[in-house]
C-alpha cells in the first residue's frame, strides 16, 4: 500500500516532470551502462559474454586432435611435439555468446506516485536504459509488464529490435491506470524464457513480502537484478505540523492525519525497517537490491555490477 500527500504532490508538479523527462535529448536520456554476467551463456548466437560453445573465442577449452576439429589455424606446436601418439593438437575455444536481458516493471497504481518525478516515468527511462544496454552489447531484450496480471498488451518478446522495444516503452508514458495492485506478480516468472538471463526487476516493492518471495523463488533461474524506487517525498519530506490528506493510490481510499514530529518519525522508521526487510529477502537470493530515490545514472548500474559481480 502507498500513500500520497494530495496537499503536496499535485497533477501540475507530475506533468511537470513528465514533460521535463519527454523534452530531453536522446543523447541525454536513458544512457546505457555496463552491466556483468556472471555465469556462461550456451546460446549458440556470437555475442559479448563468456559461452560454452565451442567457437572463435578467447576462453580456453582445451585441446583435440586435428582430425576431431580440422582448423589448422588453431594448431598447438608445442603439444604437437609432445605427443606421445604424434597427433596433431589444435587448440580450442569457446566463443562469446550472447545472453537474455529483459525488464520486468511494476504497472500497479503505486507506481503513479508523484514527487519530484512520478515513479513509472523513471521506470521507463531505466527500462529503456536496459534496452540501450542490451542492444550496445548485441544481446536480446524483452520487456514485461504486470499489474493485477502480466499486460500482454505491455510485453515484448525477446528481440534485437530497439525501435520497437523503445516505442513500445515509451507508451507507458500515458498510462495512468488507478486502483490496480500486484497481484500479477508471481505470473512473471511464466514470460521469461528457459535460458538463463538477467531480469532488471523494476518497482517500489509495496507488496507483501511472501509474494516477493514467492516470485523470486520461481524466477531462481535467472539472475535478478531488484531495482527499489522510492521517493524521499513519500516519508522524509512530509509536513512536520499541521492536517493532511493521504490517498491509498491502489484502493483510492482517503485519511486525514495531524501531522507532528512524532508521525513523521514512525514513517521514517517504517520505511528504514521495510528497507533492511527488502534488502535481507534480496540477499537471500543472492540479488542485492539497488534502491534508488534521485534521478537515474548509468554510472550508479554500472557501479552496482562492479560491486555485487
């Protein structure tokens, strides 16, 4: 559940900073970043990240006779000369492959949460970070989107297709469905493909953390990267004194609060105890999360692989 200060938090600073974020320059705008893998792709297609199968390459696979795998290009003089059978030895490699990279975004209507930007705005701009990423590396993305239920509507394949993937992103833009949960959470896991892959999981994480569980357990597959949104306006910033109205953005109920600096710090700490919760559950699964409450950089996803990978 997410509450929004409607006193606070209006349409005009929202679309504000949607209009903002549509104005930038695509030089600008959801650079790629660096990301790892951390394990051995098999796919067959020529990519950029350590494979098992055999090909041009610079990982050392061993050595067979010539007549097992006739390229004298790769022939190794010096076991040659030592083999006892006085077989020709070549050596071999495997090749760089490539690897499934997709983003999973939350579309519940906590993600409509405005402060300084509405939530599902950076969630798009980091989702077609990763689709940047992706294509600079030459591997395939997919994107998922889910609410109630994975949107088919809002689910692409995987594909070397940017354009279509940036295009189909970028409709999110006006989406701004209300009083919609999660519930279509642990359905994910069906849409993402029986390779292992990387998953840049893109939400608040307001949901119960069982059902996170639940999900991460039926994505073990592949390798989940947890992208936490949160904004300081949703607890750090609220009014020290004084009446306000909250909205349950997923059930639109309204509540009206006194606010003093004692309420104030039972948001704060609620928020500091469900994020140690977040980041226990996450290392469980070997997925730290990566919380973040500014604006998206590439150099905080790259700087994120450099630590955890």
């Amino acid at each position: 559940m997410l509450l929004s200060m409607t006193k606070r938090f209006g349409q005009k600073t929202g679309n504000k900073a949607v209009k903002h974020a549509r104005e930038q320059d695509e030089s600008s705008y959801a650079l790629p970043f660096e990301y790892v893998i951390g394990w051995k792709s098999d796919s067959i297609q020529l990519g950029d990240h350590p494979g098992t199968q055999r090909g041009i390459g610079f990982d050392y696979r061993g050595n067979v006779n010539l007549a097992d795998y006739p390229d004298a290009r790769r022939m190794d003089l010096r076991q040659t000369i030592r083999d006892p059978f006085e077989q020709v030895q070549v050596r071999q490699f495997n090749q760089d492959s490539t690897t499934p990279i997709y983003a999973v975004c939350d579309l519940s209507s906590s993600m409509q949460f405005r402060g300084r930007q509405r939530k599902l705005d950076k969630a798009i701009e980091i989702a077609i970070a990763v689709a940047n990423s992706a294509h600079r590396a030459g591997d395939l993305f997919g994107f998922i989107g889910y609410n109630q239920q994975v949107l088919e509507d809002y689910t692409l394949p995987l594909s070397r297709n940017l354009h279509q993937s940036k295009e189909a992103i970028g409709l999110l833009h006006d989406y701004q469905q209300m009083q919609v949960g999660a519930d279509g959470m642990p359905d994910v896991p069906n849409f993402l493909g029986q390779t292992r892959g990387l998953v840049f999981w893109i939400s608040d994480f307001h949901i119960p953390l069982n059902v996170i569980e639940k999900t991460l357990m039926a994505m073990s597959a592949h390798q989940v990267v947890p992208i936490v949104l949160w904004d300081d306006e949703e607890y750090k910033k609220l009014p020290k004194f004084g009446f306000g109205t909250m909205i349950d953005l997923e059930n639109g109920r309204n509540r009206t609060l006194f606010f003093r600096a004692e309420v104030k710090a039972k948001f704060v700490a609620a928020f500091n105890e469900r994020r140690h919760a977040l980041e226990a559950l996450f290392w469980r699964f070997d997925s730290p999360a990566l919380f973040m409450h500014g604006d998206y950089k590439p150099d905080i996803m790259t700087h994120y692989f450099e630590q955890t990978m």
